[in-house]
C-alpha cells in the first residue's frame, strides 16, 4: 500500500512537471510585408517580454516570416523596423495553451525627405546647383531649419563667407546649441584669421564629439601666428591625437616647439614628417630644419 501512494505521488509530480513545461513556452510568428502585399526580407523583429525585459532581436527571411520557440507566456511588445519604412510596434499577449495566431504586420513607407536631392548635389560637389535646390525647399517648408545648415554650407564652399554667415547664424536663432552650426561657424572665422571670433563659437562646443583634426589644426595656427606658442603646441596636439598620420601638423608642432625652445619634441615632430611623407615638400624643410637644430 505504501509502495502504491509512493508510486501514484510520482506519477502526480511527473503530471504536474509536464503541465507546468507546457504552460511555460509558446511560439509567436508573423510576416512583415509593404503596403502593397509584398514581403520585407531583412526587417528587424524585436520581442521585449514586458515583465522582466527579457529581449530577443530576429530578422525576416526572402518571404518576410519570422517564427521565435520558447517563449514565456504573457505580454510582449513586438517591434518592426526595417529601412525605408515607419516602425511599428504592438503590444500581445502571447499564450502557451493555445497556438497563438501569425502576427501579419504592414508597414508604411517612410515619407522621402524633401532634401534628398539637394543633398545628392552637394555629395556630387555641384554647390550651385545644391543651393538653389535647397532654396526652393525652403520656400515651400519654411519651417524646416536644417535647411538653413545646408544653405550656409553651400556658400562655405562656394568662397562666400558672409552669406554663408548669415544662413549659419539664422540656424542658431533656432537652435543655439547646433554643434554642426557652432563648428562650420568656428571654421569659418578661422580660416579667415580671425581667432578671437572663432574661438567664441569653439568654446561652446562639447570637445567630446569634435572628430575633425583639421578643426584644431587651424585654431593651433592661429595660435602660432599670434605668438601663443603654449595653446598652438596645445591645439596641434590635439589634432594629432585625432590624426596621427596628419603631416602638416607634425612640421607645425614642430616650428612651435622650436619657438619654444623645445629642441627634443621639434626634432621628434620633424622626423616624423619625414617618416610620413619622405618625398614631400614638407619633409624637405624638415631635413633643412633639423640640420639647423644639430
């Protein structure tokens, strides 16, 4: 009798083991298709289980299907995205005592950006062109600011610097913190030699984000041709830090270096010229300058 209530207790916990693993794993499946009916391969499935964040990331086949095992029962928030589309999510509850219906998911098209072709001008090097383009959108969608960024581009590169001013400083009006604005401004006053303005703009960057060597490269000239040799050599430094290869930085850290006094880091920076470009022009007076320093 005690074997038997031993045995029929097993069985019960046996039972209950199975039940439970039924009731913890499900399967979602779905398609992802455009407007038009037609499937979406490589859209980004993402499945986030509400209740603890539990995350898992798949991808569409050539006929937009996708299909996860194992899931726990309970709500999910189901992600869709995919290049060219708008992203869509649904919340669902996904069960594992009943096959949980295919999620077919329809995606809108993502409205193409007014700019798409003034920017394929301006990649194309025709800043004319791109400019009056831009000017066009900007008529019809005046409240579109980044145009202002574009425009003012397009007369940087075009030599005209003080319209290019202008259409820069209508986009700080909108946008005072712009850190593309505040750098092609700070450029601007640069190259036209005029520190104190520049470094006004410059001073209100997050230097974290600043990646154009060229940028420092030419507050640390201007550094130099003030006679403020500590903060050139301290701009030129910085610059190289982000170019290690740049070679016109490396002759001017050490032109500075020599105006400091500095023998040892000038002859480092004027062989590293020569290391760099051997047959420049640059290496050339770097070979003049370190037989001067011997």
């Amino acid at each position: 009798m005690k074997n038997n209530i031993i045995i029929s207790s097993i069985a019960l916990i046996l039972i209950s083991s199975v039940f439970t693993f039924t009731q913890i794993f499900a399967t979602a499946s779905g398609t992802v298709k455009s407007k038009d009916g037609k499937p979406i391969e490589g859209a980004q499935v993402i499945l986030v289980f509400s209740e603890d964040g539990t995350k898992y990331e798949l991808i569409t086949d050539n006929k937009g299907k996708w299909r996860k095992m194992n899931l726990r029962p309970g709500t999910w928030t189901i992600g869709f995205l995919s290049d060219g589309y708008e992203p869509k999510n649904l919340n669902i509850e996904i069960s594992a005592i009943k096959e949980n219906p295919p999620l077919d998911v329809e995606l809108d098209p993502r409205p193409e950006s007014p700019v798409v072709l003034g920017d394929a001008l301006y990649a194309e090097k025709k800043f004319d062109e791109a400019l009056k383009e831009y000017q066009r959108v900007l008529e019809k969608h005046p409240d579109f600011i980044q145009l202002y960024d574009k425009i003012g581009l397009c007369y940087y590169r075009l030599n005209d610097y003080d319209k290019a001013t202008v259409y820069f400083m209508k986009m700080l009006e909108k946008e005072p913190q712009s850190q593309d604005t505040l750098i092609n401004l700070s450029a601007i006053y640069f190259e036209q030699g005029n520190l104190d303005e520049g470094m006004k703009y410059f001073q209100q960057l997050d230097k974290n984000t600043l990646t154009d060597s060229t940028l420092f490269y030419n507050i640390g000239i201007l550094f130099f041709k003030n006679n403020q040799i500590e903060l050139a050599i301290e701009y030129l430094s910085k610059s190289l830090e982000l170019d290690p290869k740049y070679v016109d930085a490396y002759y001017q850290m050490g032109l500075a270096s020599l105006n400091k006094g500095d023998t040892e880091e000038a002859r480092a920076s004027f062989e590293k010229v020569i290391e760099l470009a051997p047959e420049s022009e640059k290496a050339a007076l770097a070979k003049n300058l370190l037989e001067y320093i011997k």
